[in-house]
C-alpha cells in the first residue's frame, strides 16, 4: 500500500491512520450506508 500513495509528507501520516483487518468480520460490519438518492 505504501508505494501506491504519492512519495510526499502526506504518506506517513495516512499509513499510520490505515487500518488492516485479519479475517473476515471487523468492528465495522454494523456500519451500513445509507442511500440518500432514492
């Protein structure tokens, strides 16, 4: 993932913001998006 970002000052803080999960169900899962455009 790091190669991929842009070799600025902005790389390091959005590696240390990125979240890596192992396995297939997060803490996240309950979060579903809405559809604002019906």
């Amino acid at each position: 993932v790091r190669g991929m970002l842009p070799k600025n000052k902005l790389r390091d803080p959005r590696i240390k913001r990125l979240k890596l999960v192992k396995g297939t169900t997060t803490k996240y899962d309950n979060f579903k998006p809405l559809n604002l455009y019906k």
